[in-house]
C-alpha cells in the first residue's frame, strides 16, 4: 500500500474508534460567491440532502467499515450496542467541565417521528434523560397535541453532554458527538425528524440560516423527511411564537397521517 492510501486508512481506523464510521461533506462555496448564495430560500420547497462522499476503494475495503451495532436483529438492540460504544465518553472538553453524566436518548426505538434538540440542561444532566426540565414539559405537552404520547416519539440531542451554564454547544463538540447520533437514527429508521432549534437544524442539515428561512420546508435528511421547528426553551421565552410551531406541527402531522385536533397547542 503507498503511503497515501495507508495514511487515509490509519485516520479512518481512528475516527472508528471515535465511533465514526460514516463520512460526509459539505458543499463548497467559491469566494466568490456571496454568503446568500447557500442560504435556504423561504420559497424553495425542495429538499435540500446531505450528500455522501464517494472514496476510492482501498485494500480490505477499510472505508467501509461495518458498524457494531449493523448485525442487531432489532432497534432497541442496536441502541444499547450504540450506547455501550460510547461507554462513558472523555471524547470532547465536556467531560471535564462539569458534566454528571450522558444523556443518551429516551422513546420508542421503533418510532415514526424523532425530536431532536441541541443539549442537556441542567435537569437533563441530573436525571440522565433528555427534555425533563420546563422545556421538556413544554415538548411532552407539543407531542400530545399532536394525539400522540411521549412514549410514542424518540427524543435526543445533537450532544449528549451539558455544557458548562447551559452555553451553545461549540461547532467541534457537535461534529465529535453527533456521530453517535447519525447512528442512533440509522437503527430507529424514524419516517420523520423534528429539528428542535437552530442549532439541530444547523448541525444536521450543514446549513448556516435563520429559523425564519429554515421553517415551513422539508429537507431529505438521509432518506427521512425533516422539519424545523423552534426549540421549546425558546418558547417559554417568547410564547408568543407557539402559534407559528403548531403550523410546523401540523404540517408533520399531515405527513405522518395524524388528524389535526381542533385545538392548538398551549
């Protein structure tokens, strides 16, 4: 093997034990080009997918190495294999700044409809499941507005771990975590995901855009249908805005064939 091809398979074998075995990039934008350019357009209804790279094969296919969790006869197996490879993660700073313990994910390993947030607060990181302090009351309350029940939906973050003061997650801590995530949706296989917030939105979909321009659109999200919502702790900061989350609401109820209560959400 020439030096190159050995370099890249030595790098690949260290982002397995990372546990990062899928590879993506970003689209690139020439100099050029304004910043506009890569913005999500408000009246552009077409989805706007994750491309995946396309590496030249090298010897015992180390490219494609097969995940732990790929021979789990079912989804709630596969999310303990995940789990147990995360084990108790020193990976990122977070670690060390205070963290109590990871918050894996919580619901129905054979959902249809996946909430995704940004990270653990303070309550999340004392009970060790996501979306348990007042914006996960708020969230429970969304879900059963939409006829469903917490236990129905799978409910994680792009981190597993609570930054310091509740801060927004660094763009590495989200790029050194959200692997793990990547896999924890390749084994529930939901039909729909809710991006809870910029910040989900963002780190899933490599994309850089106001809330404003990332509502009222689905995005092809590796084969599932995705929509954007605002997070609940931004709710209980500005209520005012629930009336317009209900609209993103609805919209995947729509998709997901729920029927749409006569009352909106509170």
């Amino acid at each position: 093997m020439s030096p190159l091809p050995r370099a890249l398979a030595d790098r690949v074998r260290f982002y397995n034990e990372l546990g990062i075995y899928d590879f993506y990039r970003r689209e690139t934008v020439p100099a050029s080009d304004s910043v506009q350019s890569i913005a999500v357009e408000p009246e552009d209804p077409e989805p706007m997918p994750l491309k995946a790279v396309t590496v030249p094969a090298v010897e015992d296919d180390l490219f494609t190495a097969p995940r732990p969790e790929a021979a789990a006869s079912d989804p709630a197996k596969a999310l303990r294999i995940i789990r147990e490879d995360l084990g108790d993660c020193t990976r990122c700073r977070l670690h060390k700044q205070g963290r109590k313990q990871i918050v894996f994910g919580v619901g129905d390993p054979r959902a249809e409809l996946m909430f995704i947030g940004e990270a653990p607060g303070a309550d999340e990181d004392q009970q060790g499941e996501p979306f348990v302090g007042r914006a996960g009351q708020l969230l429970t309350n969304m879900i059963k507005a939409m006829g469903l029940r917490r236990e129905q939906v799978y409910i994680a973050n792009i981190i597993k771990c609570r930054p310091p003061g509740n801060r927004t997650p660094e763009r590495d801590e989200c790029e050194t975590c959200s692997p793990f995530l990547m896999r924890q949706i390749a084994a529930i296989q939901p039909r729909v995901i809710v991006a809870l917030g910029a910040v989900a939105a963002k780190t899933l979909l490599a994309l850089s855009a106001p809330m404003s321009e990332f509502r009222g659109h689905w995005y092809d999200f590796r084969g599932t249908k995705l929509a954007v919502t605002y997070h609940p702790a931004f709710l209980l900061r500005d209520p005012r805005q629930k009336k317009e989350t209900w609209k993103d609401l609805q919209m995947v109820m729509s998709e997901l064939g729920l029927p749409v209560p006569a009352k909106s959400m509170e």
